[in-house]
C-alpha cells in the first residue's frame, strides 16, 4: 500500500496495488509520510474501503470535513469503551462515531439541543453502556474543551451498543429494541406486581437475553437448533405457570404489535429467564 494523504498522524488515505482506496487506522500511519510512500501494513488496526458511505453521505466526504482533533477523540472514545465493556467493536462504528461527535460538537457550540425522552429506559436497559458514553462526554471536555449536552447520553449509549452487534446496526433499531424491552418489563413486572431490581444480576441476565432476544425477532433468525419436544414445554409450562402466563402475554403482544411469532424453543427460553429473575428477586 502507498500513502496518498493523511487525516492525522493515526488515520490516513492509501491506495492498494490494485488502485483500490482505502482508509487505514493505526498508530502513526500518517505521521511525516509523503505521497506515495509505501505504508507498514503491520500498523494497520483497522481498514476501510474508501468508498464506504455512512448513513448521511460518502466518508471521504465525512473525513475531508472533519476536524483532526475530534476524530482523535472518537479513536479514544472507542478505545476506552472497549477496555470499559470487555468487548471489540464492529469496523462501523468508528466511522458513524466519529460522524456523530463531530455534528454532536458543532451543535454543543452553537448551544442547540435535542429534547431526549428516553434517557431513564436507556440508563437502566444499557447501564455499562451508559456509563462509558458518560465517560465519553468527560473525555470530549477534557480533550476539546466542549460541554456536550445531556441527551448525548443516550446518542452515545446507542453507539456502543450498536458497536457490539455482529452485523451493521442502525440507530433505529437500537430504539425499537430499547421499546421493545422496555414493554416485556412493563408486562412482566405487571403481572407479578414486583418492581424488579435493576442493580441484580439477574436483571442484567435478563436485559442480555433480551437482548439477544430482539436481535434473533428482527433479522429473523430463528436458529436456536432443533424445536424442543412440546412435552419439555409442557413441563416448563406447569412447573413455571405464572412464568409461562406472563410470557404468553409478552407473545401476544409481539404478535399483534410487531408480527412476530415465538418458537417453541423461544417461549420455553424466556419462561425460564422470567422465572428467575422473579423467583430469585421474591426469596431474597
């Protein structure tokens, strides 16, 4: 690969043997190089094809608009929130975070704000999430001296979560998980008439399943390996009968809300996941 320019001294633009553009991330790949300088590939952390578009507009456009410093800070933020999360993020995120950060701080200097209804089911539906875009906003102070907002809270938690999906994730779709979970916990907890704990182990359990839950309903995956012989799930049906009741109520209502249909594995799954963080919150 040579080197044709450079966005910092960590993000620059290259060209392949081929005559294929890329952009390339990694520590010190565009610090004093010239054009057509040949590029250590060894320093290479992450890569895109220059032709990439984020959800807005192409990302050469995106990079060329940019501040050098902000999508230092993006790299940073991401970098923390990994090491916070215990997790690796998806190639995606790195271009719509730093697309983001980079509206979020022009608006944060021109005092606009969006309103943000939904900070309290974000909080407590993605608390580690919600804690790194917390650390993220402190981050951005310290290193630009820019006071985002408080609804870049939630903006931010949604980034982190949707960094951590296998598959490229819209913003949208965070949103209708985060509704969709928050309704299963409105059912449930209804039925059993039980504030459940949100700081409990359990509850974070549940939340991942949930999770998880709504990833299989919306890409419409349902390969959870062979259906289970109905006769288990009769068995978890009696055994957990108020479980099971409150999952049937979870299901109608995916049904006629969303059109989606539960397996038998998936009822049986989200019965046992109700009973325990019910049952384990009542005997405490």
């Amino acid at each position: 690969m040579k080197y044709i320019k450079a966005y910092n001294n960590n993000v620059a633009l290259v060209e392949d043997s081929s005559g294929l553009e890329w952009i390339v991330m990694g520590t010190g790949i565009g610090y004093q190089k010239k054009k057509g300088d040949p590029i250590d590939e060894s320093n290479i952390r992450r890569k895109f094809v220059a032709e990439q578009s984020t959800a807005r507009k192409p990302l050469m456009q995106v990079l060329d608009e940019m501040d050098s410093e902000v999508l230092d800070v993006s790299v940073e933020i991401i970098k923390n929130a990994e090491a916070q999360l215990g997790t690796t993020f998806n190639n995606n995120i790195y271009l719509t975070l730093a697309d983001h950060l980079n509206f979020a701080v022009k608006r944060a200097n021109e005092h606009i704000d969006y309103g943000d209804t939904n900070r309290w089911e974000v909080k407590n539906l993605y608390p580690k999430e919600y804690m790194a875009a917390q650390d993220a906003i402190r981050l951005v102070f310290d290193r630009l001296d820019v006071l985002l907002p408080k609804s870049e809270e939630t903006f931010l938690t949604y980034h982190f979560v949707n960094g951590q999906q296998a598959k490229k994730t819209k913003i949208d779709e965070t949103l209708k998980m985060t509704e969709v979970i928050n309704r299963i916990i409105e059912i449930v907890q209804y039925h059993f008439q039980l504030k459940l704990d949100e700081e409990s182990l359990n509850y974070t359990r549940f939340i991942t399943h949930l999770r998880y839950f709504f990833i299989r309903q919306f890409k419409q995956d349902s390969a959870d390996g062979e259906e289970m012989d109905m006769t288990l799930l009769e068995v978890v049906k009696t055994k957990y009968e108020k479980a099971y009741q409150a999952v049937e109520k979870v299901s109608a209502l995916l049904k006629q809300k969303y059109g989606w249909t539960l397996t038998v594995n998936e009822k049986l799954y989200l019965t046992l996941h109700v009973w325990r963080v019910t049952n384990r919150q009542k005997n405490e």
